[in-house]
C-alpha cells in the first residue's frame, strides 16, 4: 500500500484507518498460494483516553504506519 492510498482519522474515542490494496503483479503472474487480502480495508482502534488531537503525528515508512497520539495533559491550567 503506498501512502497516498491511506486515510487517517481521529475521532474522539478512536483512531480509524481506512484504504486500499490495489495487486500490482503482471497479468500473466502465477501463484502456488497467496495469503494476501486486496481491496479496500478499515481498522478501528478505541482508545482509552482523551488525545491531544493538535499534537496528533503520523509517518507511513517501509510499509509500516507510526502513529503517535498523544494524551490531553490535564495538569496544565
């Protein structure tokens, strides 16, 4: 999945990632087995306690999504 094909959302009470996994093989590819799920996907994450969501921080790198949420400080005034 490229980044441009990944949607981030911040709600409230969770996170929710939505996109898509296009198949990029050639037409003329054979596969033995494929455990590889292509099209659209949406994973929610609750979370358990109140984010800053100002401060809310994503990087997509290597395949791999970073997230960093971080928590309303409630001791600030």
């Amino acid at each position: 999945v490229s980044e441009d094909q990944i949607d981030l959302t911040v709600y409230e009470d969770a996170l929710v990632v939505e996109g898509a996994r296009h198949c990029e093989s050639p037409a003329d590819a054979r596969y033995h087995g494929a455990e590889i799920r292509y099209g659209p996907f949406r994973l929610e994450v609750s979370l358990p306690s109140a984010i800053d969501r100002d401060q809310v921080t994503a990087r997509y790198e290597g395949g791999f999504l970073c997230a960093s949420l971080p928590k309303i400080d409630r001791s600030r005034p």
